[in-house]
C-alpha cells in the first residue's frame, strides 16, 4: 500500500529555504543611500534670517571703515589743538589744526612751515606736542639782533609776526644736518618756548605740517 509524504516530512528545499531564511531585496541599501544624500535638504534651511544678514553687512561696513580711518590717521593726516599764545597773531589758544603727515614722508621740511614737533624737554613716555614755525633747516646760520632774524647773514621778513623780537639777542649758531630751528610767531619776551631754549630739532621729532585751520569756522584758513 503506497502511501504520500506525511505532514511531519519536509523536502530538501524546503529544509534550505527554513535554514537560509527568506532573501532580501539587494536595492535596499541603495535607497537608504539615496534617502541620506545631502542634496535632498531644502536650499532655505542654509540662508540667514533677513535682519540677521543685514546685520552682517553693517558690521562689515563699520569695520572696513575703522581700517580706513585708523590708516589716515597714522599716515596721512591727525587733528591737533593749540595750547597757549605762543604762535600768535597766526594761531589762537583751543584752535584745531588739520596736520598733514604724508607730506614730510615724500619731501623735506621747509623754512616757513608751521609744524607739530615733539616736546624735546618731554621723556620718551609723554607724548607733548608743541606747534612751532621752522625758521632754519639744516646748515642755515641763524641770529638775532636787535630784536630781528637773521637767517645765514641777511634780514628775514616776518609778515607773520607783530612785533621785534622783545627777548635778548641770540646766536649766531648753525643748524646740524638733519636738524630745523623753530621759533613761535609771538615774539613778546618770554612768550615762547622754542629752538632758543632746547636747540634746533632733529627731523625725527616733527608729526607733520599744520596746513589748515579747523576750528573755530570763523577762523579757517590754510596756513
């Protein structure tokens, strides 16, 4: 009597499929890949908030023009203000002055300017400017006598000045190189501190040359 396979046998295969488990699909990794790129995230999430950006600009804008501003300050131009009588009639005490330094770092000093030198009676710490105009640069003889400028032997005409000198006669001395002798405008006696009392100054101690006067607007003048 035949009889069939029974519910408790099994045949091979189905002994194989049992033991490996069923198989899975070999696409599957790639649509994970596909789901995690980084060119799926919206655009809009990178982008900054409007007030946010605007932020941004002005901070850069401000700090392009400190740079900017710092630069000139150091290398082409500073403010300065004028303590005491000793430059006039030219300058007035609390005057602002417009100090051009770019110009003494393409030329030379010239008699007749009005400059910014260093206090040469000042330590190297303190920082006191006086404002002064060169009357003698480098090898120049200089003198006064009877109450007048001699610069190498001749007369030297001050229409900046109001009176004689008042202070007693001085000189002659030459100037060393690389050195300028400056005296202030006001020539009442004891009315200024300048290259009588300290020496000529070397180069190195001048800022730079006041060309303009700012303030107060009812005295604006080029120097």
């Amino acid at each position: 009597m035949n009889t069939g396979p029974g519910r408790g046998s099994e045949t091979p295969q189905e002994i194989e499929q049992a033991a490996l488990g069923p198989r899975r699909s070999r696409t599957a990794p790639v649509r994970a890949k596909q789901e995690r790129s980084p060119s799926s995230k919206p655009a809009e999430g990178r982008r900054l908030p409007p007030w946010l950006a605007e932020v941004r600009d002005w901070v850069r804008t401000l700090i392009v023009a400190v740079v900017v501003v710092l630069c000139m300050h150091y290398f082409v131009f500073s403010l300065s203000t004028v303590k005491g009588q000793s430059m006039q009639p030219t300058l007035d005490d609390k005057e602002w002055l417009m100090v051009n330094k770019i110009s003494y770092r393409l030329g030379s000093p010239r008699t007749g300017d009005v400059v910014i030198v260093k206090d040469p009676d000042e330590g190297a710490v303190r920082k006191e400017y006086l404002v002064k105009r060169i009357v003698g640069g480098p090898g120049d003889r200089i003198e006064i006598r009877q109450g007048e400028l001699y610069r190498n032997g001749e007369l030297v005409v001050e229409p900046y000045t109001d009176v004689l000198v008042e202070d007693p006669d001085f000189g002659p001395v030459t100037v060393a190189a690389e050195h300028y002798f400056i005296m202030g405008d006001n020539r009442h006696a004891r009315a200024s501190r300048d290259s009588r009392a300290f020496q000529a100054v070397p180069r190195s101690a001048i800022l730079g040359r006041a060309d303009l006067i700012l303030w107060p607007i009812t005295r604006w003048a080029h120097l």
